[in-house]
C-alpha cells in the first residue's frame, strides 16, 4: 500500500492555479525525486501535504491519504499531530529556517516535547543523540548555539535532526541543497540518504538539479506549471524521457552539456497567471509540438513504463541526446 | 558589552551641556524676571528691584551666569530654587516619585494593551478587529493630550462621577510618605479606603497619558508581527506541528518583540513630555506640573536644575532598553 496517496489535488492563490490536478503516490521508504522548473508548484504540493498552506491560498483534492488516513477530513488538531511527526519538512534556507531568537537544543527538544512529550533530560539526551547522528561535532556545545554561530551546512544538518527527531515516516526535502556550497552539497545528500535507509523512511527529494536526482531518486515525478507532466522510474526516465519537457531538462544537464560552450537553457517561461497557453501547457516551448497540441488539452496517459501527459512522447530510439 | 555601556553614558556629557544652554537660554529668553513675579502687579521701586537682581546674581553678564550655573551643576549643585529657597534637587526628588508612578502606570497601561493588540491584530489581518484598532490608535495618536484628558474627565469624573478630578488621593486619608509612591504608601498606612482610592485617582491620568504610547506600540507590534510572519522560520514552527498560540505568541512574537522594545525605549522621553500635561490637566503633584509652575514664576534654578534631571532620566532609561534589547536579541549580544 502505498504511504501517501494523492488525487487531483489543486491549490489555488486567486486566480493564479499553482497546483493544477495533481496525482501522486509515494511508497513506504522510497525515494522519490520531484523536478520542474522555478514557478512550476513543486513547493506549494508538498506544502499543502503538510497542512501549510495559508491564507489567501485554497487546497482542494479528491483525496490525500497518509497510511489509509485521509488527511484532509482530518481537524486541525488531528492533523497538526501529524505535522513534524509522521511527516516532517525542510527547506531550501537552513540560515533563516532556524528561529534566530532560540537555541539550537529548544528548537530541537520542543519538536520532541510537542509530539512526544517525555522528560526534560530524556528529551536533552535525545537531542544530543541526534545531532551526533546528523554530523555535527561536539554536540554538548552546540546545543546551546544560536543559529546564527553556525554554517548554513551546520543548520542544515540541524534542521535535518529536528525533522528526523520523531522518526517520520515521510521526510519532505524541498531544495536542502540549493543554498548550500557545492562541497557541502553531497555531504548533506548522503546524509538524508544515509538516514533515509537507517529509519527505513520515505524520502521526497525536490530539486532543480537532475544530477541530484540521478544519483539518489528510485523514481521521479516532472512537473510543469502545476501540473504532472511524467513519471517513471529514474533509470529509465534518465536512459529515454517521453515528454518534450523532460527531455529538454536533460539536455540542460552540465554532463549532458559537456561538449557545448554553454549550457542549454530551455527557451521560453513557465506560463503564470496570465499567460497560459490553450492546449498542452508546454506547447509553446515544446520542440516536438504539432499544430493540434495547441487546441486540445493532453491527458495524463499511464503506460506500461509510468505516466506521461504527452500526445505525441518521445520514442526510445529518438531519445540520444 | 561594557565598552558599549561606557560610551552610552559617554554621550551623557554633550547631552548634558546642551540641555543647560538651551534651558538656561530659553527660560531667559520669556519676558519678565523672577523678582517682578514674585512681587507680583503692585509694582516695586527701580532701586529695590536692581538690589533684589543683585542677589539673585541676575544683574551678572549672561556668560559669567551660564558658567557660574554649569560649573554648580559638574559638582552636583543645581542651586536653590528662587521661590521655595529650598535646593532644586531636593524639590525634585519629593516630587519626582509621583511622576515615576504616573508614567510607570502610563507604560504598564501602554504595553499590556498595546502588544496583545498589535498580535491580534496582525493575526487577523484585514478583519474589523485589525481595521479598529488601527483606527482607534490613529485616532489616539494624532488626540491632544489637553483634549482627550478633559474630555474623559468630563465623562467619568462629570457625567458618571466615577473618578475624581484632580490630586493623588483624597484628602480624607493623610499620611507621611515612605516611599513617594501613593500606591505603595496608601497601603502601607493601612488605612481603610486609601489604596482604592489611590487606584482611582490614578485611572484617568494612566490613561490619557498612556494613550499616545499606546498608539504607537499597537502599531508597531502589529508591522513587527506582519513582517515576522512571513520569516522561514515561522513556516519551520508551523512544520513542526506546533499550535498557532506557540507559533505566534513564542516563534513569531519573540522577534517581533526586538523593534517593539526599541520603541518602547523611545516612548520614555514622550511619556515624560506627555505628563507635563497630563499633570497640569489633573493637578497631579509631580515633576511636570512643578516645571510648569516654576516656568511660570521664572524660577530659573528650579527650571534649568529640572529639565537636566528629566532628561538624564530619559537618557539611562534609553541605555537600559538598549542593555535590555541585547538580552533578548541573542545576535546582538554575541557581537559585543
Ligand atoms: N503564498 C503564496 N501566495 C501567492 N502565490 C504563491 C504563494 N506561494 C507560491 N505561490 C505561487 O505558486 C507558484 C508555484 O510556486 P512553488 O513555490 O510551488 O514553485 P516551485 O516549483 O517550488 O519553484 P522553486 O523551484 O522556485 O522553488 C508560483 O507561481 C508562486 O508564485
Ligand atoms: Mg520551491
């Protein structure tokens, strides 16, 4: 069964449609990896997931169940006792994810005292165990730190330890990297992958970075302007991707890229509110578009391999790119 | 952290010299002298008059007064006052504790209404509560103190006789001041009736002296939590499940505290000038009505000797909330 279950989910700021029918699935202890350029609602879906969404923005799905529970029939209450539990978040800025006011081991230990309550040194001990498991160094010291007497690498790993703090089932990364130095960037990746297969958790990876998802996705869902555009399997989406979208984002892999002087960007925009073209989203971008790709809107078609929201996807063999 | 102490009371010194030019200018610069008001409009004899100057040390040139008056005050000595011939720092000081509890009232009032306001407000921004209390602070910003202070008077203390007009306490209870302050002394003298009726005559000037303080902080925490709120880490405490009273009244209220304080800070001087006003208004025995009646009666000593004292208070009061605002900033307190 799968961990987390999601059907035609939309999330909407006015008329802007940020999340545009979505579906997805995440298995127990999977990696899934989420990709899509700036703008195209990676963020905004794991958000609503979370129950964060806030005013003046709307969610509304057919269903989002987490372990066979729906969360959106939930109460706040209910739901909030799920939130940094069962599924716990972090983000792209670990220097001002941190609350600047308090300490390294309050903001560690009231994650634990919220959800689990315990004694005082039991929650301490606790905390000091888990900023040894995440890497960093004389963990006594540190837990009375101020963030701002750390590296965005050290806060990351600290944002890491209080999201891992009451071994969630479904740990949410949007973007821990992006913000980061390059050296630090794998040390962070190993280490939520390490964590990921010793407390056996689902791990969602967002990122904008297909290197990244190559080395460490089971599977990867594309997204474009709200909407899923392909998923499959990281092996084969790397080897073959169906959707014209997909396929250009691989082409702007350094790798990929290697032997040209510059590094091909994609042409174009992701549509926002006023700009959405009729027809498939991509079309106006889209190297492979025909002429009726502009007047009728693609469906998300499931094949043998995965999903893919194209009328006319790539096959295998014109792939090499 | 010391070095930043030092150099705050370091300014002290310039500030203290300007303050002495100016008062000393400008109390000279109102036209009459000490000698006609304390005569009064009979009149006095050219000859009697000059001798009485004389005394006074008035007939000197305004350099040689200047430097007689701030060489005095660098040895702790701020004269006697020409009317009471009692000296200005021992006036001072039996009066002083009635404005300290006045403003003391005035800032409590301030900030236990001001901030829980400003909160709610930013947590519910845009509703009828936000656009009221808006409202209300612009409104009692932009109220002259005189105004507002007669019209609550003429409400509470005419129309629905609930307070008294003037004063500190009736004049049923006496008793020797302890302390200076009413509320503390009322209940010490354990006389039946006498702290409740310190308490009443306290309400009305608390009030109109709070209402311009508590304008501003409503204000200000409200702009502090809206700008707040959109931090990360607000979102972070919201992903950790916590409940909105924490998120907003530990997370967010925590840092938006940091400018609130320094405006509370900056509300210190106004609420001093604020109560020169309020006093007079409420024949409230404390420093402002005393200024007042000493500018009155040019009492130059009196005057000069209390403007320096307010304003050194204000200045340590400043330096406090600042020490106050490096203990709650922990980013500021590591720099030092
Ligand atoms: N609170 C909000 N109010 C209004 N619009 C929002 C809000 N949050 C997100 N959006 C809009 O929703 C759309 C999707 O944003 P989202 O942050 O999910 O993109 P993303 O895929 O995560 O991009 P990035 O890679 O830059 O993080 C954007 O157009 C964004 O402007
Ligand atoms: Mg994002």
């Amino acid at each position: 069964m799968a961990l987390l279950e999601i059907e035609n989910l939309s999330v909407t700021f006015g008329a802007l449609r940020a999340v545009d029918g979505l579906d997805l699935s995440i298995d127990e202890g999977e990696v899934l990896g989420i990709v899509g350029e700036s703008g195209s609602g990676k963020s905004v879906t794991m958000l609503a997931v979370m129950g964060l969404i806030g005013f003046p923005g709307i969610v509304k799905a057919n269903a989002v169940r987490f372990n066979g529970a729906e969360l959106m029939h939930l109460d706040r209450r209910a739901r909030r006792n799920m939130t940094g539990k069962d599924i716990a978040m972090i983000f792209q800025e670990p220097m001002t994810s941190l609350n600047p006011c308090f300490t390294v081991g309050f903001q560690i230990t009231e994650t634990l005292k919220v959800h689990e309550g315990g004694s005082r040194s039991a929650r301490r001990a606790r905390a000091l165990e888990l900023l040894a498991q995440v890497g960093i160094p004389d963990p006594e010291r540190r837990l009375n730190s101020f963030p701002h007497q750390l590296s965005g690498g050290m806060n990351q790993r600290v944002m890491i330890a209080m999201a891992i703090s009451c071994r969630p089932q479904l740990l949410i990364a949007d973007e821990p990297t992006t913000a980061l130095d390059v050296t630090i960037q794998a040390q962070i990746l190993q280490l939520l992958l390490g964590l990921q297969r010793e407390y056996g958790m689902a791990l969602v990876l967002i990122t904008h970075d297909m290197g990244v998802v190559a080395e460490t996705a089971q599977r990867v869902s594309v997204m474009y302007a709200g909407q899923l555009v392909e998923e499959r399997a990281a092996a084969e989406l790397f080897a073959s991707p169906s959707h014209p979208y997909t396929h250009a984002l691989l082409g702007a892999l350094p790798e990929r890229g290697r032997d040209r002087a510059r590094l091909p960007t994609i042409p174009g925009v992701v549509p926002g509110l006023y700009d959405r073209p009729p027809g498939c989203l991509f079309n106006p971008r889209c190297t492979s578009a025909r002429p009726d790709c502009a007047e009728r809107v693609p469906p998300l078609e499931t094949t043998h391999q995965g999903r893919v929201r194209c009328f006319y996807p790539l096959q295998a063999s014109k792939t090499g790119v | 952290m010391l070095r930043f102490v030092l150099t705050r009371l370091g300014i002290l010194i310039p500030t203290f010299i300007g303050v002495t030019l100016l008062t000393f200018a400008m109390i000279r610069l109102i036209p009459g002298d000490p000698v006609e008001l304390l005569v009064g409009e009979r009149g006095l004899d050219p000859v009697r008059h000059a001798q009485l100057r004389a005394e006074m040390g008035l007939d000197r040139p305004l350099l040689e007064q200047y430097w007689h008056y701030i060489s005095g005050v660098f040895q702790g000595d701020l004269g006697k006052s020409i009317v009471t011939k009692q000296p200005v720092v021992e006036e001072f000081f039996t009066l002083f504790p009635a404005t300290v509890e006045l403003s003391v009232c005035a800032m409590l009032f301030a900030v236990a209404l001001g901030i829980p306001a400003g909160i709610l407000a930013a947590a519910r921004r845009g509703s009828v509560f936000d656009h009221s209390v808006m409202g209300a602070a612009l409104t009692g910003y932009s109220m002259p103190i005189f105004w507002w202070g007669l019209l609550l008077i003429i409400l509470f203390s005419g129309i629905l006789g609930w307070t008294p007009v003037s004063g500190r306490i009736s004049l049923l209870y006496f008793f020797e001041p302890v302390t200076g302050f009413m509320l503390i002394d009322s209940w010490l003298s354990g006389e039946p009736g006498a702290f409740t009726s310190a308490v009443r005559h306290l309400i009305l000037p608390t009030v109109v002296l709070g209402t311009i303080p508590l304008a501003v902080i409503a204000r200000q925490t409200r702009s502090a939590m809206l700008e707040v709120l959109h931090e990360d880490y607000v979102r972070t405490a919201r992903a950790k499940g916590l409940a909105p009273l924490r998120v907003i009244g530990l997370h967010a209220l925590r840092n938006a505290l940091i400018p609130v304080i320094t405006v509370i800070g900056l509300q210190v001087g106004v609420l001093f000038s604020g109560a020169v006003l309020t006093e007079t208004i409420f024949s409230w025995p404390g420093i402002g009505k005393w200024i007042i009646d000493s500018i009155h009666r040019r009492d130059y000593p009196s005057v000069q000797g209390g403007i320096l004292l307010i304003a050194t208070t204000v200045i340590i009061v400043n330096l406090l909330v600042d020490l106050l605002y490096g203990l709650i900033n922990p980013r500021i307190r590591h720099q030092r």
